[in-house]
C-alpha cells in the first residue's frame, strides 16, 4: 500500500472504533454509537476529530471540535464500543487535550458520558489521570458552559465529572448516574435494589444528579443544541440577543384577567412573559415547589425564578434556587423572579435539616451576584419571602409590582392583630373581632402603592404590560457595573 492508501486503512479502522459486530450490539441496545451522537448534536459537516489515532481504536473516547447553530464547541464521547468506553490513561489525555482548547479559545465543552469505569490494568497511575480529568473540569467552571448528557453507564469518578456540569442531561432507560453501580449496591445491601428507584434518568432528575431527562438521545441532542443557544460562549461575552420581531407591543389581556380574578398561576405568568416555546425548565423533577427556568423575552436569555405550588421556601427549593442564581451570574444571564411566597416553611423537620443556613445562602448567592436582577411581586410578598425574592435594598436592582401584590412586614394577620389589639378586644367575641379588623385593614397593611410610596417597589405595573416593562428593565439594566470589594471570594457556601 502507498501512503495515502496507509493513512485511509487507519482512519477507516479508527472510526470503527470496537468493530462491526460491538456497533451492532450498541444498536440492539438503542444507543447511538460515540461517533453517532456527536454527528447528531452538532452542524451537519462541522465536526473536526482530534487525536484519532491516539491508540488505534481511538482510547475509548472520540474528541474534537464543530458548531452548533454556527457557534464552535468542544465535545468528547464516549465509544462503549471499546471495551464498554472504559477510563484509560491515554483517554485522560485526549480529554484534557480538548478541555485546554477550551479554555484557550472560550468555546463550551459537551460530555457524552457512556463508560463502565476505569480500566484496573492500568493501576494505581490511572488515578492520576483521573485527577487531571477532574481539575482541569473543575477549573472552566464559570469559564465555559459545560454540559454532560448521560447515555450510559456513568458510575464513580464519571458521576462526580457529570455532576460538576452546569446541566447535566440524562437519557431515559439508557442513563445509570449514580456513584455506586447497580451491582455493587445490591452487594454492599444484600438486597434487591430498584434502579428505577436510585439512578435512571427520571430517579436522577428528581434527586437533583441531573437537571433535564429525555425521552430518547436525539431529544436530550436537541435539548443541548437549545441551551448553548442560550449561553455565552464564555463568561466574558453577554448572552446573544436577537433581530426577530417579537411584537412587545401586544398585551397579554390574560395577565389583566387573571388578576381581576385574583387567581394567578405563576406557571401562566412565565409562559405569556416567555418568548413563545422558549421557556426550558432546569431541576424540574427535583424540589418542586421552586421552578428555575432559562427563557427567552424579546430574544434576551433570561434565568428565571418562581413558587411552583405551594407558597413556601423550604430547604430543598433555596438550594435549588442558590445553584440556579450562580449558574446565571457566572455567564452574564439576567435575572427575574416572579414573587408570591409567604416567606420560610413553617417545619420542624425543615429546621432540623438547617433551614436557616439554607436560606442565608439563597439570599447570598443573590446578594453576591453582579447581573441584572427584577423582581416581579405578582401576589403575596412578606417579610423574610420579600426580603429574599424582591429587595431592592438587598440584592435587586428593580422591583415591580401587579396590583394585586400584597406587601408587608410580616404576615398581615399577625401584623394586624399586633396592631388593632385594643381594637380586637373591644368586641364581646374576640374571635369575631379578629375577623372583622383583619378585613377592615388587610387591603392597607399590604396595599403595594404604600410599598411604591416609601421606594421600595418602584412602579405598580399592569399585568397586561409585564414583558414590555419587564424586557425595557432588563435591556436597560445590561450595561449595567457595580463596585466590587476586594476579596477573593465570599465565605457563605451555595
């Protein structure tokens, strides 16, 4: 053979990876092969390969570089097709080889992750590679936006690689995310283990390992092309707007209805102030009285925060919310609450399990970010619910208000008793008393035009006229700077 000849065999016999007959067993199982996944995630002909001959059958994992939408990313996946996609030393190399460009240029970094695990011939050095696997990850977060789809297998150090992602995407019956295997669970418990119960797709969405599960991996393919859409390349560049003409000047006459009625749905807010199909929900299994959700309005990637249900904050929903926040602040996405809460849920349980400190890091990781943030009280906002969703003195740069927003310095009822306590008395039935003089001054103890007045909500808005106010906020807040002290980080974790 001629040298042109040579160079096609070796091309050919890497792009095999395990051979003929492992790419049909992958089929049987429904997977897509390594080399399949990336050519469905990224642009049609813009895949560039990256150390292909790195070990003739590839190491186990294919790397390199395309475009999604015409904007570069980095990706490496997986080839299960090579001794089950096992962790080797020169696959550390290759990974960290893409990871360095990454950082080098700015560009996301995509994970398909579908591996048994390390490959224990290799010996104690495949820690090593392992570590620089872990460290040079760890140290593009807030740099890039990294994300992790899980198409297999993805047990020990390779869970701990998906987890640290920024989303984290797991396929459904083909993921299996957990830091112990299925089978080494059932030694250690001497029983029978529902993986359904601990590790697939759904079961990982709801304990927060995983942010988004898919049906099948062309959807959670289509899910990542949708977020990096949504994402600066890096932390220095401002998320892309758009030209298309999203008509702001249309009222959503719904929003003006449903407040008339005093029946407000958060969830219908956000999708009439959303771009239409835009709204992608992150953890939506996992702590689900708090929906976090990256939308589009008027173009403009915005990380919104809202009560999904019932009205409380408890210590699940504050971490879900702190990690969301640190998400938007590390790429320069905006950032709008949707307030109705009743503040802190009253627990005995959720004080055991450090309620305080969890709400002390949801309100710092607010008050430590340095992109724009609106608040949008539409119903209840009192006390401590206030203080963390909607202060302007604390950490927002605007706060609106509907009219039908009800804000004050703790609960009105107890406001008002506290208040009118003569008053009260002075019926023959206490209890008939409390009745009355709560409703003679409920409507002023929370009136938002006495919140407007005093500069704490600084405008009242109608609900027809949300996305236009709130968009015109948001695009007026985006040059905005603040003076930062000199600190190399805060103490409060999140």
């Amino acid at each position: 053979m001629n040298k042109l000849e040579v160079f096609d065999s070796l091309k050919d016999t890497a792009h095999l990876g395990g051979g003929n007959e492992k790419i049909e067993m992958q089929h049987n199982l429904n997977k897509l092969t390594a080399r399949e996944r990336i050519l469905t995630l990224l642009d049609e002909g813009s895949f560039v390969e990256v150390g292909a001959l790195m070990s003739r059958n590839g190491a186990g994992v294919i790397t390199g570089h395309g475009t999604i939408d015409g904007r570069l990313v980095f990706v490496y996946s997986h080839d299960y097709t090579v001794e089950g996609g096992t962790f080797t030393k020169t696959m550390g190399n290759k990974i960290v080889n893409i990871l360095d460009k990454a950082a080098k240029v700015g560009a996301p970094v995509i994970q398909v992750i579908d591996s048994i695990g390390g490959k224990v011939t290799e010996g104690v050095e495949l820690l090593a590679s392992y570590g620089q696997v872990l460290g040079k990850y760890g140290k593009l977060s807030g740099v890039v936006p990294r994300i992790a789809v899980v198409c297999g297998p993805c047990n020990g150090l390779m869970s701990i690689l998906a987890t640290m992602s920024d989303v984290t995407v797991a396929v459904n019956e083909i993921s299996d995310l957990s830091v112990s295997s299925l089978a080494k669970l059932i030694s250690e418990e001497r029983t029978y283990v529902d993986e359904s119960m601990l590790s697939d797709a759904k079961s990982s969405n709801k304990n927060g390992n995983a942010h988004i599960n898919a049906a099948t991996e062309e959807e959670a393919f289509e899910v990542v092309r949708k977020i990096v859409s949504y994402m600066p390349s890096n932390n220095l560049e401002l998320p892309l707007g758009s030209d298309e003409d999203y008509s702001l000047n249309v009222a959503k006459e719904n929003l003006d209805a449903m407040s008339e009625n005093d029946k407000c749905s958060l969830d219908e807010i956000l999708v009439s102030i959303a771009d239409e199909n835009s709204v992608i929900e992150i953890n939506n299994e996992f702590a689900t009285n708090f929906k976090t959700a990256l939308v589009k309005i008027n173009g403009l990637t915005v990380g919104v925060i809202l009560n999904a249900g019932n009205k409380e904050i408890d210590n699940e929903g504050a971490k879900k919310a702190s990690a969301f926040v640190r998400l938007c602040d590390s790429f320069n996405i905006s950032i709008l609450t949707l307030v109705d809460t009743k503040g802190a849920t009253v627990s005995v349980e959720e004080e055991k399990n450090g309620l305080a400190k969890n709400l002390g890091r949801f309100m710092y990781s607010l008050v430590d970010t340095n992109v724009p943030k609106v608040a949008l009280i539409i119903g209840e906002a009192c006390g401590l619910g206030y203080e963390i969703l909607a202060s302007k003195d604390a950490a927002f740069d605007v706060t609106m208000a509907w009219p039908t927003a009800k804000v004050c310095l703790t609960s009105p009822e107890a406001y008002i008793k506290g208040l009118h306590r003569s008053e009260i008395f002075e019926n023959e039935d206490p209890r008939e008393g409390e009745k009355e003089v709560v409703a003679k001054y409920y409507e002023e103890v929370t009136s938002p035009y006495a919140a407007a007045e005093c500069g704490m909500i600084d405008d009242v808005i109608r609900p027809s006229e949300s996305k236009q106010r709130v968009f015109a906020v948001l695009d007026m807040l985006q040059s905005k700077r603040e003076v930062k002290y000199p600190k190399a980080h805060g103490t409060t974790l999140v």
